[in-house]
C-alpha cells in the first residue's frame, strides 16, 4: 500500500452531470477531488458539500486540453496525501452543425476533451485505481449507439467513448479495477447551449432526464460493477431499437431531427 488516501476525481465537476455525480459520490462516503476551469464554480461546489456534513473536496483548477492535465493532476493529489481509487471522466461538449462547415480547430479541441483526455485520465492512475480496488467511469451519451448527421465529430467522440470503456472493462476486470461507461439520453444541463442549440432541446421531452437521476443511475451501476449504463427505461429502450433498425433508416431520422436545428454558432 503507498499509504495515500484515496479520493474520486470528477472531471467537469463545476456543473451539470459532474456537479450532480459529485454529490451523489459525497453523500456515499467518498472523498473528492474536483476539476474543472471554474475555480469558483468548484469552491462553492466544495463549500456546499461541506456543510452538508461531507469532506470537504480538494479542488483542482486545469484544463484537460492541455497535455499536461494528467500530470499535474496526480501532483496535486500527491501534495495532499492523496492518490485515486475512482475516476469519474465527465469533462466534454458537443456541437451541432454540418461537419464541413463548423469550425475546424474547435471540433478538434471537442475530440481531444472528449477522447484523448478521457484515455489519458482512464489509464494514467491504473495501479492506485487497482490498490483501492476502485475503477473508472466514463460519461458517454445514448449518441455513442448511433451516427449523428448534424452533429457527427460529436457522436463519433462518443461512440469512441463506449468502445473503449467496454473494451476496458474487460482488459481491467481481472486487476479488480471497475470500468462503466454511463450513456444518459438528453439532460437539461448547460450542454445544449454550449453545443449551440438556441431554444431546442437536443432530443424529445420525453426521453429527458434530470442530471441528478442521471447520477444516481451512474454511481449505482459503477458500483455493481455494470460494463453499460443507460438511465431510463424509454433510453434503454430506443438504445434497443436501434440495434434492431436497420442503420440507414436511423441515421435518417437523426438526420431529419437534426436538420430543424439552428446552425451552431461559437460560445
């Protein structure tokens, strides 16, 4: 044993799903570590968790663009005694328009938040995450079951998402380490109009969800060691039926949904 502490690190905790893991995590007895850019969105975040009777999070300011999050990350715990037993990689965003005409180094910046940094984060902290016998879980979307015209770097990202979690799951099973990948449906979160929908949701009403069932969901199935979460039984459902329709007819309906959008615009 190293003789560190352990804690959950959340990514993306300053709002949204993270904000809401965040609290399900600390209601359950686990110490945290926040990140996110929004230092003080974090610290309020720290401050309400406390007085809620938790311990009070550690707080870490990074951008997990950068290729040196991962790094700084782990000397941040490590000056506070502290080394991971969970990671929650929820940290990502979305854009809605045509691939060819968003903004090229923006869409870029979307896959190296959403894959390279969610890998870098899943495999950086393997042996703590094995000597805790913790594990991973990664936030992907139902968007990662199909292709999405209209939003198609965004989906593709997510469809990354729960291939590789799935695959680590079983490459980890065997170290005791446990590896979920949670695919909520829409959530009314600041994703839609970071994503650059103006006064839409992203998908139906009905298959919406709050981010705070979203969270329970994810922390219950991580902790039974699920490979796949989908919250809901309407997601879960439409996740089956679209394993049973034929690709083509799914990609255009999405395509058609996604064609009543207005173009995405820079936040």
């Amino acid at each position: 044993m190293s003789g560190l502490r352990p804690v959950t690190i959340i990514t993306g905790a300053s709002a949204g799903i993270g904000a809401a893991l965040a609290r399900v995590f600390a209601r359950n007895s686990h110490a945290l570590a926040l990140v996110a850019r929004r230092q003080d969105r974090l610290h309020a975040l720290a401050e309400e968790i406390a007085a809620a009777g938790g311990v009070r999070p550690l707080v870490i300011v990074a951008d997990l663009q950068q290729r040196d999050a991962a790094p700084l990350i782990g000397d941040a715990l490590a000056a506070q005694g502290a080394e991971p037993q969970f990671i929650v990689n929820n940290a990502g965003f979305g854009l809605v328009g045509m691939a060819a005409t968003l903004d090229r180094d923006e869409q870029l910046t979307m896959i190296d938040l959403n894959m390279r940094a969610l890998t870098e984060l899943s495999l950086a902290f393997v042996d703590s995450l094995a000597r805790h016998r913790g594990g991973i879980l990664n936030v992907g979307s139902v968007a990662g079951f199909l292709p999405g015209p209209g939003m198609a770097v965004y989906y593709a990202t997510k469809a990354y998402v729960l291939s590789f979690s799935e695959a680590l799951h079983s490459e980890l099973k065997a170290r005791g380490v446990r590896v979920s990948v949670l695919c909520p449906g829409p959530v009314p979160t600041e994703f839609a109009a970071r994503a650059g929908v103006k006064g839409r949701s992203l998908a139906p009403r009905f298959l919406s969800q709050s981010a705070e069932a979203v969270a329970e969901a994810g922390y219950r199935g991580l902790m039974q060691g699920r490979r796949t979460i989908v919250p809901g039984p309407l997601n879960k459902l439409l996740v089956l039926l679209i394993r049973l329709f034929p690709r083509r007819l799914v990609m255009a309906v999405v395509d058609r949904r996604q064609s009543r959008r207005r173009p995405a615009s820079r936040t």
